[in-house]
C-alpha cells in the first residue's frame, strides 16, 4: 500500500509494489564486454566510459576546464569568532568580466593548522555547526554561475560566456545548469587548495536537493574533492531511476529541462534504455568515501532508491578493498550505516538539519582521521 501523503504533495507512483521490473546496466562490464576485475581496469577502461556516458546522456559535456588567464583577490572579512574572507574569482583575469563571490569562513584553530572544509552551494549549513567541529565553509551563490530560472538561464550563464560567438543555445551533448554549477565549485578547489588555513586533503563537496545533483556531478568529475556528501538530492543525483518512484526522467526534464543536457530529455519515456543508472554514478566516486543522506517524508526523492543506488555501487569499492554499506536492507530510521558509503534515513522532510550534518561531519572525522568524533 502506498504511504499517507502530506496534504498537496506532488502527484506520483509512491507503492513500492508498483515499482516495475528493471535491470540496471552491469557496473563491472566494459562496452567492449571486458569485466572488471581490478583496479587497473577500472581506472583505465571503465571508469571513463561511464564518466562519458553521464555527460552525453544526462548532465551534458563540460564546456571548459579552469580558464587560463583566472584569478582572484581575497578580502579579509572582520569577525571575531571565526576567520573570514571573501574570494572573488575572475575567470578570465578581468575585473570587468564574469566572477563570482566564493564566502569562506574556517575555525580560529586555521591560525595554525590547516583546517578541513566542506564546499557548497547554496543552503549552506550553520556555520557554528561546522566551525565547533573544526571545519571550515566555502559556498558560494548559484546565480553567479547561472540562475535558476526556467526562462533565460542560457542568456546570463558562463555557458553563454564559453559557447561560439554565433551560438543561443546549448547542443544537445552540452552542459546544463547542473554541470556548469558543478564547474563553479571546481573552479573554487582550484582556490582553495592554496589557501595555506586550509587542508587540500581535506575539502568536501556537499549539496542539498538540485545542488546535492551538483555536489555529485562534481565530485565524478574533479577527483581532488575527498569526500561526497548528497543530501536528498533525489532523480538525477543519487536514486535508480528506473524504479519511476516520486519524482521521474520525465518530470524533472519537463519542469527543470535547464538543468540537463538535452540529450537526457529523450529518455522521459524510455528510462530503461539509458545506458546508465545512479549506482554508477556513485561508483564514480570509488574509493573516496561518500555519505547519502534521505529524509522519510521525502517520497518524492525516494529514500529507498538512494540506498539501492548506494548498495548497488559495492562492487567497485571492493574492487578498491573498501567495505561499502555493508549491509542489505535499509536500515531503520536515524540508524547510520556503511563504511565508505555511508546512509541514513531520518525523521523528517526535505531539508538538510542538524541531525544530517551531525552525520556527515562525524563520517568525515573518522574518514579523516580526526579525533573530535561525536558517538
């Protein structure tokens, strides 16, 4: 029986005995029919197929890598309980042309030590619930990347600023608002890994809904992020698509169709034809530790479906002699599991509350090594 909906939720297929038969693609078999048996293979064959799968069929081909000419200015920031500081990014070096505000606020403890740092964008957290932890926060605004608007985000995007002179719209394998917000927090590693208060080893990329879609893409893409942090980030982030529960390929791409590629639009009626699901995409992240977070209320993210994506994705990390979830049921609520995949699934709505970073940061100490870990 499909749960008791919250008044005026959005309309969907929440049964789970309605859920379709499906088979995802296999992780461990190359295009070619090769399987994936080691490290090696993985790195070398598998790992870029699906890495390229993801841009031609679902976020787009990234347009640019970090400009050439970039740069930055920092702008110490008065406050005396932290150590703050704006950085403002010139991508192409000019103060007259496109930039964004990158706000990062560390521990006084980065005097010091390098400190750890999670990056995101938007909904960021309570900066106290980081800095008593001692990290630090980097976030930065979207709509400096792109605005997230379903009319005119083309027109005022850094896609627009890196396409042909002659060029109105993207192509159909071309980045969407996802993969250009996910270029911007790349474009902010690149600054932060020399800022001397901060760990380079140690940066998180961290998103909530639409942005935990960006956190993800940006983390398959840009290596140098340590540790992945999803939080609710439902179709498109980190959810088996083909289950068609709560939020679809086809609903996101009609209400969202900025935030892919075009490419992904064809898929609204044929999901089982993709030739990817989001267990591959967490795969991507191997063998960096990754924490999913899900709230019981949101039906609309489907909470089961990120543990599947999560459960499924094993293979790879063992590939890597990591232990993944570790376990094959969901498990009860506000009970985290896994080792180098972690998962919850906690009272609540969609929302990213204390009781989610609580998780996350205490995932990271220990992943970290770092010994102020809250049990």
């Amino acid at each position: 029986m499909p749960p008791e909906l919250p008044p005026n939720y959005p309309p969907g297929q929440y049964d789970e005995d309605k859920v379709p038969a499906f088979t995802l693609p296999d992780l461990m078999v190359a295009l070619d029919g090769q399987k994936v048996t080691d490290v090696n293979t993985w790195n070398r064959i598998r790992r870029p197929e699906i890495l390229g799968l993801f841009a031609d069929n679902v976020y787009g081909r990234t347009m640019a890598g970090r400009p050439d000419n970039m740069t930055w200015k920092v702008t110490p920031v008065a406050d005396d309980n932290a150590i703050s500081k704006i950085v403002t990014i010139y991508f192409t070096g000019k103060t007259d042309g496109p930039k964004m505000d990158v706000n990062i606020t560390l521990p006084k403890s980065a005097a010091q030590k390098p400190v750890p740092v999670v990056a995101i964008v938007e909904w960021a957290p309570k900066k106290q619930w980081l800095l008593d932890r001692g990290f630090g926060l980097a976030t930065f605004s979207a709509a400096q990347i792109e605005p997230d608007i379903r009319q005119g985000s083309y027109e005022k995007s850094i896609r627009k600023f890196f396409a042909l002179p002659d060029q109105n719209a993207p192509r159909p394998d071309e980045w969407g608002a996802i993969g250009a917000w996910a270029w911007g927090l790349s474009r902010v590693m690149d600054c932060i890994v020399t800022d001397p208060q901060i760990d380079a080893n140690k940066v998180c990329v961290a998103g909530f809904s639409r942005f935990g879609k960006v956190a993800m893409w940006a983390g398959a893409q840009d290596q140098r992020f340590a540790i992945i942090f999803s939080g609710e980030s439902g179709c498109g982030g980190a959810v088996i698509v083909r289950r068609s529960f709560g939020e679809t390929v086809k609903v996101i791409n009609n209400k969202f169709p900025y935030w892919f590629s075009r490419n992904f639009r064809d898929f609204g009626d044929r999901v089982n034809e993709l030739p990817v699901d989001w267990h591959m995409l967490i795969a991507l992240m191997a063998p960096r530790p990754i924490y999913i977070a899900t709230a019981e209320q949101d039906l609309w993210g489907d909470p089961h479906g990120s543990f599947l994506a999560a459960k499924y994705a094993q293979p790879v990390y063992q590939l890597f002699g990591e232990k993944g979830l570790g376990v094959d049921d969901m498990p009860p609520l506000e009970t985290p599991v896994g080792d180098y995949i972690g998962y919850h699934i906690r009272k609540g709505a969609h929302d990213l509350n204390e009781y989610d970073w609580t998780q996350f940061l205490t995932f990271a100490d220990r992943h970290f090594g770092l010994k102020n870990i809250i049990q």
